[in-house]
C-alpha cells in the first residue's frame, strides 16, 4: 500500500502526532514527527501500525468467513473492511485497515 499525502496526514491528524511530510519519488511519501529521527509508516510498520490502532481506539476483527479484517472504533466512523486478496499478507492487510480508518476518523476532525 502507498498512502498518498492527504492520507498520512489524515492519520497522523487522528493519533496526535505532529510532523510534516517528507518525499522520496513522487508517489513514494513519509511522515516525520517532530522529534524523532526515524520516520513514521503506520502502512508498513507494524509497531507504528500498532501505536496508530491504540492512538485511534481502533480495533481489528477477522471476518466471519475469513477473507477480510474490519476495523472498528468507537468513533463515528463506519466499520472498514478490507479484503486480504488485495494484500500479500495477513498481517499487511490488517495494517491497511487500521491505516485507512486511522484516515477516517482524521477526515472526521
């Protein structure tokens, strides 16, 4: 998944984190905090995918049928779901839907 910068700032809007964003290519983008040396990708790290799912309130569920994860939150965001096909991971298509609700509840600021 490549965010694009809209969505790294949404969800960096939504866990309090303050920075900028910074460039490598144009459709390659990271979010600097303010403070740290190392960059944040909640998309593709999943310690950072971790503080952003506990930052937001987000919780993970496996689909019944077990071919998605949902991520909930208790804010007024609807269920997202997000299929594993479109991943090559379990675990990266977990990160995507805690990232992309992430990007939903900053909309909603």
């Amino acid at each position: 998944m490549k965010p694009t910068r809209e969505q790294l700032e949404l969800a960096a809007k939504a866990a309090g984190i303050e920075g900028e964003i910074r460039q490598s290519s144009p459709d390659n983008y990271w979010f600097q905090p303010v403070g740290l040396k190392s960059p944040w990708r909640p998309h593709e790290s999943k310690t950072d995918s971790f503080d952003l799912m506990v930052a937001c309130l987000i919780s993970p569920r496996f689909s019944w049928s077990g071919d998605s994860v949902i991520a909930l939150t208790s804010r007024q965001v609807p269920p997202l779901r997000v299929d594993f096909t479109d991943y090559p991971t379990v675990g990266d298509a977990v990160m995507a839907a805690i990232f992309l609700c992430a990007v939903e509840i900053g909309r909603g600021l």
